[in-house]
C-alpha cells in the first residue's frame, strides 16, 4: 500500500521517511503521525493514511486519537509537576492526604509506589457495572476499602486503569485547588501552550478525533492468575457501556488520553531536556530525575515481561522499546501508540495510529520508527 506522508521532516532523517511507508506497506496502518524533538526543537512531524475505519476521512495535522496507557506518562509528567510544586512528594504516603486509604494495611502505600504499580490493586475484583468506573467517588471508595493482592515491597502489578485513579486522588488532594489530572494539564501545562493532548476531550473537540479499530485478537498475558483476571479479565475490567462521547469526556488519566503526535513529543520533551518546555523551566531537574529513577524492575504479576518501573514511566533499560538508550523512559498504549525520552540525547518522540495490534508493548510499528529516528543522529 502506497501512502502520501504529509507534514515535514529534517534533513538526514530520510530513514523515518521510508520507516512509515513501511508500516503501511505491511498492511498494519489505516492512519497514523510520528513526531521527534530534540531538545525542545521539532525535527519530525508527519502523518499519513485515514481517520475512519472506512477510509473516507484524511487523517489531518490536528487529528485527535485516544492513545490509552501512552497517557500514563503524561499522568506521570503531571505528576512530576505536583511534587516540584510542593503539594505532595513522591514519598508521601496516599493514606495522609486520603485517610480511607489506609484501610486493609495500605497506610504506607507511597505516591511514588502507586505510581511504579506496587500498590496491589491492579483492578477491582468484585462484580460491578462497566459503567461503575464513570463514578469517581465510587472507585475511589473502592480503592480504599480493597486489601492489596501482594504485600507491598513484593515487586509490581501493572495497573491498566486503577493507576489513573490513585494518581488522581492523591494529586487532587493535595493541590490547593483540588484540580483534577486533567485540569491541571488544561490550566497549567498543555493549555496555555496550545498543546494538543488532552485527559479529558471536550465535547467541542470530539469532531477531530479519529476512530480506533480493534486489535484482531487479545494481547498475550502469559499465564493466568489473579492480579492478570482483576486488570484485564473481567467483564468489568475498564470502562464502558457509556458511549463513544461520554468515554472521550471522562477523565481516566490511565486510560483515555487524546492526543496528536506532535502534542506527545512536544510534553515529552520535558523528559529529555531534564525539566524544560519550550525553552523555560516547568519542572526543577532534581524532580524530573526523581521521576524518571527506577522504582521497581523484575517480573511483573500482571505483564508477562521482565520491566521497570519509574514514577508512572517505563525505564528502558536494555529492551529496545524506547530505542537503543537503557536511560530513555517513555509508555506504550493499548494496541501500538508509543511516546518516549531521552535525557542522554535530549531526543522525545511519539507514534500515534488508529489501527490497533495485539502488543502490550515493544509494537514493531513505533519501534522501526524510532530506530530510524536514531539513525538521524
């Protein structure tokens, strides 16, 4: 399939070019946009293919799609916010600022190990509505009333759509305010910038957003046990039975961030430039490094993967998800979208795309591009 790349790319990055044909000559793209910064500085932004699954709609510069658990490294980078603000450190216990937390011996739960998923509370067991999780009150007394599923200190668990929450309702008791995730990213750091990415998609935006097409089969989790039947298993597991609009509004800063590539690189960049967005300091150094710093690595209870684990970002280490730097850190999302960082050659980057495949993490489609982001250098 052939494909008209649109948008710009900087000299000597020719291979990123011929990268993203290939993804869609392989038959594994409808649409999809690839950007790079380093730096701060934009060298790649492109984006090629359909919008729709009936291919009727271009795929546009300013195309939305939800990128799912990619967002957890924006929920991380404001969380990263937070804590240089001062409202809450990365050591704070969650009980402290939510006391209902402590219950079933949760009261030493950390900020920090929430968000490294060691918190035990992969997903909700007992039986409730798809529609529950719409409820934030709800889930959030959920939450607190849960006994962990493993002693904290025994490793991590990923949280697919319970981490959102935790990282919600520590940072919005804690800000003055009591703004959400969401909020924040709106008031203080994406939207007085103009920078597309949104946890939270108003309604007047949903015109722009493109149309995901299903996996063709579920994501290999290896064996099966309790904490991988609670995150993912369950008829309840993530949210639904809502609608497409009402799912685009809500606020799962897990789960349902909306975003163009540009827009991810762009907030990325604060990953790779050691606090730095558009040339100005959002976030001191020393906390940027605290974020990015492996909490937790082994054998995860709910991927079938040998992974790290920062403060709401995966640390790459040796697996080649994030390129060839063990430093860079970044997320992977449900069904391929990917955004990164890297602090030793300040290079951020996303790849973003509408057809989804049956990878956790690691998708081959964002890992050829960014090794030919590489190549560039």
């Amino acid at each position: 399939m052939s494909i008209t790349i649109h948008g710009t790319i900087a000299p000597g990055f020719d291979a990123v070019a011929d990268a993203f044909e290939a993804n869609f000559a392989s038959g594994n793209e409808i649409g999809a946009a690839f950007a790079l910064y380093r730096h701060g500085e934009k060298l790649i932004d492109i984006h090629g293919g359909h919008a729709d699954r009936k291919r009727e709609r271009d795929w546009q510069a300013d195309t939305l799609i939800p990128v799912f658990s990619t967002g957890k490294a924006i929920t991380a980078l404001v969380a990263a916010y937070a804590v240089d603000q001062g409202w809450l450190s990365y050591d704070t216990p969650l009980a402290s600022l939510w006391p209902e937390f402590a219950a079933e011996g949760k009261e030493a739960v950390t900020f920090a190990q929430a968000l490294s998923h060691q918190a035990g509370l992969p997903g909700i067991r007992e039986e409730m509505e798809p529609g529950d999780w719409f409820d934030r009150d709800l889930i959030e007394a959920r939450l607190a009333a849960m006994a962990p599923m493993w002693p904290l200190g025994e490793g991590s668990g990923y949280h697919p759509i319970t981490f959102g929450f935790l990282a919600d309702a520590a940072i919005r008791r804690a800000e003055p305010q009591g703004r959400t995730v969401g909020q924040l990213l709106k008031d203080l750091i994406a939207g007085p910038r103009g920078i597309d990415v949104w946890i939270g998609l108003p309604e007047a935006e949903h015109g722009r957003a493109g149309e995901h097409v299903l996996p063709p089969r579920a994501p290999h989790l290896g064996k099966i046990n309790a904490a991988k039947e609670a995150a993912f298993l369950k008829p309840w597991s993530s949210p639904g039975r809502r609608g497409a609009a009402e799912w685009r509004a809500a606020e799962f800063p897990a789960a349902n961030t909306h975003a163009t590539a540009r827009g991810l690189a762009e907030l990325m960049a604060v990953f790779a430039t050691g606090g730095l967005l558009r040339g100005e300091r959002l976030i001191s150094e020393a906390v940027v490094k605290e974020a990015m710093a492996i909490r937790v690595e082994g054998e995860d209870r709910v991927l079938p993967f040998d992974i790290a684990f920062g403060a709401g970002v995966n640390v790459n280490r040796d697996s080649g998800w994030f390129g060839p730097e063990p430093k860079a850190v970044g997320h992977y999302g449900f069904g391929g979208s990917c955004a990164f960082a890297d602090p030793v050659t300040g290079l951020s980057g996303a790849y973003v795309m509408n057809r989804q495949m049956d990878v956790l993490v690691g998708d081959e489609r964002a890992v050829r591009l960014i090794n030919a982001a590489y190549e560039g250098l």
